[in-house]
C-alpha cells in the first residue's frame, strides 16, 4: 500500500478492490480495537460533519485515541503559524494525520513534510477520495458490481472535489458518463480530457430530467457557496436542480440516488423514504470504509 492517501490516483485499482473487502469485512465486525497503542489526529481547517465524525468514530473502533482540531481559531493558526509548521508538530505527536484545509493541493504539501501517513480528508476543490472509497463502496453494495454503470453527476461539478475524484476511481471500471450542470459549473476541461484519453463515453445537458431514466446511479452535490468569489454567480445557480419523487417515477429498479451531503434543497425530502434513496446510508459506509483506510495505512495486510 502507499504510505498516504491524498488523491484517488494513489490507490492502484487492486488497492482499491482491497479496500473494499477490507471495509465490507469492517461492516461485519465494527469494533476492532487492533490501534490501542495509536494516537490518530484530525486537524480540520474547514467545516465537516460526517468526514469528522466517521473518521473519528473509524478511530474509536480501532481502539486508537484521537487528537485534533476542528476549529483553527483555537489554534496557533491564528498567530501565524504555517501549515509547515503545524504539520511537523502534528507528526511529533500523532501516529497517522486526517487534514481537511480549504487550499488545493494543501493535503499533498502536508504529506510531503509529514513523518507520519497523511489522509486527505478534502482539499479545495480539488480531491476528496476517502469519499470517493465510500461512494464506490456503496455503489458496490447496491449494485453488485462496479463496471459497465450508467452513473449521472449533478450539480456543481465544476468545485465539487467529490464528483472529481469519483469519476477517476470509476475510470477503472468501464463507466459511462452524464454530467448535468449549467454552464457555469460544467466538469472542467481537464476531467473531460482525461476521459477521453481513457476511451471512457460521458455527455454532457443542462436538464435534470434527460439522466434520470437509464442512470445506475444519480449523484447528486450541492451548490458550493463556499466555492464562489462572485454572489451573484452563485445567486444565479444556487437553486438550479431539485429532484423530487415525481421526477423519479419511471426510473431502473435498482437506480439508487447517492450524495455526499450536505444537501441543500437539490433533493427534495418526498425523495428521503424512496428505495431509491441511499444518501444516509452512504454516509454510515463511511465508518467502515475509513476503518479500512486506516488500519490498511498503518501497515495492517491481513484484514
Ligand atoms: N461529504 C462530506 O465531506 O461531508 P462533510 O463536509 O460534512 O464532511
């Protein structure tokens, strides 16, 4: 295994697969305190519920303790301390670090200065692929499989780092693609690029309503205020997609709707009780997938 996970590249397609067992064996048994001996920190430049939360309790069950920050103005952030700096005191103190920071490419920088393995929880716009293991842990479950998948992204796919890294990781399993945006937020040039190198067929609409009958999967994201230098940009976006049960009628049986949460208004709440709703539980898949991360980098082969 690689010593870090920052983008989803670094994780080979047979790492990937690994991963997966290793998560769905972590289902099956959630509590393994094989980390007593571990301090785990999770330094979060930028707000998180569920990668916190999930990675924090994928600690807790490894048994290891936890350190961290979730909140930089209690931090020596605040009196000018580098990222540098702060990662180098990090790794003196803990055994693995779990950064989420609003800047590109931050997560990688702090693995390049940290003694100990670095998991990007987030960085920018940029990547998210403990997200992305969850995600195609989930579509795994649901489906059956992970090739050959209509899989529909939606929304903000131009800041959304989760719709980023997904779309490298299904890259290893012949997917096809439907990007549904407006043209301010369309998947930008580079991803598009990237798949056409690989032979991988996407198209691209504006209507939310031309993806919805032949998709696998539906992944829904939200509009980034966060994202936007412009109000007015955003003003204009924000509410551009909602889907509500009625949209969903005449879709496959087993088409499952995911998101990586927050949601805003983008799926509506009549959608919540469909059997096409699996955004929950796709959060709960991030224990155990994060279990697996965890335990796999800190040198753990036999799960
Ligand atoms: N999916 C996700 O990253 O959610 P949080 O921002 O709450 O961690």
């Amino acid at each position: 295994m690689p010593k870090h996970l920052i983008s989803i590249h670094d994780f080979s397609r047979d790492e990937i697969l690994k991963t997966l067992k290793a998560a769905a064996a972590f289902e099956q048994n959630p509590s393994q305190p094989i980390f007593a001996d571990k301090v785990i920190a999770s330094i979060f430049f930028e707000p998180s519920t569920r990668t916190r939360l999930s990675f924090e309790t994928a600690a807790n069950r490894l048994g290891a303790r936890v350190i961290g920050f979730s909140d930089i103005g209690n931090t020596s952030v605040t009196k000018g301390e580098t990222l540098k700096d702060t990662i180098k005191m990090v790794s003196n103190y803990a055994d693995l670090i779990v950064i989420r920071h609003p800047l590109d490419g931050s997560a990688r920088y702090a693995s390049e200065v940290s003694s100990v393995p670095v998991i990007n929880a987030g960085d920018g716009t940029n990547q998210h692929p403990t997200q992305t293991m969850l995600d195609l842990y989930s579509i795994l479950k649901t489906q059956g499989r992970l090739e050959n998948l209509k899989i529909n992204m939606v929304g903000d796919l131009k800041y959304g780092r989760t719709v980023h890294s997904l779309l490298q990781a299904m890259s290893h399993f012949n997917p096809s693609f439907l990007f549904t945006s407006p043209d301010e937020l369309k998947m930008p040039q580079e991803y598009k690029e990237y798949l056409k190198k690989l032979n991988i067929p996407y198209q691209e609409t504006k209507q939310l309503s031309d993806g919805i009958n032949d998709a696998d999967i539906i992944y829904m994201t939200r509009v980034q205020r966060e994202r936007f230098t412009d109000p007015i940009e955003y003003e204009r976006v924000k509410n551009i997609y909602s889907l509500n049960l009625s949209m969903i009628s005449n879709c496959k049986p087993n088409m499952k709707i995911l998101h990586p949460l927050p949601r805003v208004n983008e799926i509506s709440q009549d959608v919540d009780s469909s059997n096409h709703a699996y955004y929950f539980e796709q959060a709960e898949n991030g224990v155990y997938t994060r279990m697996a991360i965890i335990a796999l980098l800190l040198g753990v082969e036999n799960l």
